[in-house]
C-alpha cells in the first residue's frame, strides 16, 4: 500500500508540473499574455493537473489496458468527462476558499458560466490520451529505474516542499 501511494504522490506531482508548464506555454507562446504564475500554490505546479491524471489512473487505468481498438475512444470520452467535472468542481472549491477561480472561458462558445468550456474539455480530453498512452509508460519507467527507496525518498521530500508551499499559500492568500 505504501508503495501505491509514493508512486500516485509522484505521478500527481509530475502531472502538475506538466500541467503548470502546458498553462505557462499557452499564456506566454500562443496567447501571448506574457507570464504569470498559473498554479494556485506558489510552486510550479498545478494540482488540479495533478488530481485530473490520478483520477484518470484510476477511473481509465483498466480500459487503457484493454488494448481493444475501441479503447482510447473511450479514454478520449472519460477524460473529457472526468476532468470537466473536476474542473467545474474546482472552480465552486477555489471560489469558496479564496473567492476566485483562477480560468475564464466566457469568451468561448460553448461555456458554463466561464467555469468550463467545450474547446479545454477537448483539449483535456487529448491531452489525457498523450497522458496515459505516452507519459505515463515513461514515467513508470523512470520509477522502476530509481527503485523503490530513492522513489520514497524523493516523495518524501517534495511532499515536504508541496505541504510548506501549501501552507504558505494558505496564509498569503485567504488568512
């Protein structure tokens, strides 16, 4: 049990940081709004990212696995569904918490109240395709090569580093 949740710690964590990179790349390259920081924490990471692959692993895991043709259809299909709840979800949390969702989709066509959108859940939705069918393997890979210690180890670290930054956001933020 311990080594499931090291290796779903690591994956959501590298998951949020791909996913803090993504946001960074289509705000400074493609929409040219110059930088900010996009993740909530003060880190360079996104944990809504990192909660989406994780709940992917295990919603999706199986069915991935099937390798029938029909297969990454259907993780396509519950990707896009899996991380637009998440996503609406996280708008209602963070609006609770600290009075703000950090996304707008109003300018979109297809919207719900700016909190989610067609065009992100598409994206979404292929994104969790390169997820699962190209990092994932990878990343697994990775783990397996650094072993069961150094993976713990290094868990145990960044949760250290991820714990204090979430901290510290809590007190600068919203006390």
């Amino acid at each position: 049990m311990k080594r499931k949740l090291t290796f779903l710690f690591l994956c959501f964590l590298a998951y949020a940081v791909i996913g803090w990179c993504y946001e960074v790349v289509l705000e400074v390259f493609i929409y040219q709004w110059g930088f900010t920081n996009r993740g909530f924490l003060f880190g360079p990471y996104c944990p809504v990212y990192g909660f989406g692959a994780v709940l992917l692993l295990f919603c999706l895991g199986k069915i991935k696995n099937q390798r029938k043709w029909y297969s990454p259809l259907l993780v396509f299909l519950g990707t896009v569904f899996l991380t637009t709840a998440l996503e609406l979800a996280t708008s209602y949390a963070m609006e609770a918490v600290i009075g703000y969702w950090q996304w707008d989709y109003t300018k979109y066509a297809i919207q719900f109240d700016g909190r989610i959108a067609l065009n992100p859940s598409i994206r979404f939705g292929l994104g969790g395709l390169f997820f699962l069918y190209g990092v994932q393997p990878v990343l697994e890979k990775i783990f397996a090569y650094l072993g069961e210690n150094r993976c713990k180890k290094a868990a145990a670290v960044l949760f250290s580093v991820v714990f204090i930054d979430f901290i510290a956001t809590m007190v600068y933020r919203v006390l």
